[in-house]
C-alpha cells in the first residue's frame, strides 16, 4: 500500500537555511492533508495541516504547499532550527472518511550548526 | 497541556500470549483510535471506536485483536494470542470530534510491543 510515498528517507540542511520536505500521493480521493512531527521513542505531535480546496497554508516557520494536479505536497520550515530534527510524516484523510489518516514512511530530518 | 497517556512503554511477552494495551485518552475527546509502526515501516491505521463500538477497522485489526473503553476514562487494545509479527510500536491517539477538519489527531508515546 504506497498510496502516500515520501521518497527521500533523509535530508540534513544547516541551520537558518530552507528545509523542504516532501510528499506524494496517488489516491484522488484524498482531500485533507497533514503533517506530523516525531521523535524517536514518541509519538507523532500535529505540525500543520492543509485542505484541497486551498495551495498554501502557513503557521510560523512552517508552510505546507498542495499541488492536487501533481498530487504533491511539500513542508517549508524556514528558518531551519537544531531543534527541528525529527521523523517528519506526511498523512491524508479520503473524502468521506474523516476519522483514518493514511501515513507516508517519514522523512528524517537533521538540522546541522 | 493534555496528553494521551499510554502504559506501559514497553511490553514483552511470548509467542501465544494475551496482552492488553492500556490508553488514557484526553478527557473532553469522543474519538478514540490505535495506530502501530512496525520497526522501519509507516504508521499504520488499526481501529477507530465512538460511542461504545468501533466505527471503522483495517485489514490488520482481524478476531485477535479487541478494543474496549471499561470505563469513563482507559480505553484498551486486546492481543488476544500473540504472534512474532506483532512486535511493533502501538500508538493510541484521540480527537475531540470525528473530523481531521478541526480535531487534529492526538498521539500518546506509544508501547513498544516485544513478542518473543
């Protein structure tokens, strides 16, 4: 099942520069999109989220982009902080299915001085 | 700030064994649901429960797993006969409503399952 794919495992960016992580997804049915944050021995804590009828939607440091022809989604964080490195995990919610969120395999982020 | 509570952090028990899973979700949340990762995969969606029953179930979530909410405040995922392949990483997380839209899923820390 590979309906949501985060292709890169890792990503390391240095500290006060642009990390971009991204998402890609093939169920047309999705409709709600997230982002979660994890460390290890945690569980994932909400970060931002977006819906398809909107591109963009910003909080903070963080912004997440929708590209629903391509079916991507991407997260900014700018500036990047020691304290953003962490599993990053993109989910979606289908149209009518509120309640279950389908997860991505995570990207790993490290943030370096 | 509220949390969902998850006990214990790390269970080991052997082959064929029953093990309950223990949850105390936040307190004004209706929404209850378990989640498990195993070692190097994705999170990956097992139960949602509402009012007393489960309202949705994946294919993972087959007769030897069981949820119950006893009383007012744990709500708790039943193994009933373990299998190797369930040693995985149990997350149980909640929401205040049954909509994503604006009810973020909360997330305990989870109970690292160790089936040996």
């Amino acid at each position: 099942d590979q309906q949501v794919k985060q292709n890169s495992p890792s990503l390391s960016v240095q500290e006060g520069r642009i990390s971009i992580l991204n998402c890609d997804y093939t169920n047309s049915m999705f409709d709600y999109f997230l982002w979660y944050k994890k460390y290890p021995a945690e569980g994932p804590t909400f970060l931002i989220s977006i819906s398809s009828i909107k591109d963009k939607n910003e909080d903070g440091r963080f912004t997440v982009f929708l590209n629903k022809s391509a079916k991507h989604l991407s997260l900014h964080i700018v500036p990047s902080q020691p304290g953003d490195s962490a599993g990053y995990f993109c989910a979606a919610v289908p149209t009518g299915t509120a309640s279950k969120l389908t997860f991505g395999t995570g990207t790993r982020l490290q943030v370096t001085l | 700030e509220p949390e969902v509570t998850q006990t214990p952090s790390h269970q080991v028990t052997q082959m064929g064994q029953e093990v309950i899973l223990r949850c105390v979700p936040i307190s004004n949340h209706l929404y209850f649901y378990w989640y498990r990762q195993i070692l190097g995969q994705k999170v990956e969606f097992l139960v949602s429960f509402y009012n007393n029953e489960i309202s949705e179930k994946s294919e993972i979530f087959d007769d030897q797993f069981s949820v119950e909410r006893p009383d007012g405040s744990n709500f708790t995922l039943k193994i009933r006969s373990t299998k190797l392949e369930d040693s995985a990483m149990y997350f149980c997380a909640s929401r205040r409503t049954g909509s994503s839209y604006n009810s973020p899923l909360h997330f305990g820390n989870g109970t690292r399952l160790t089936v040996t």
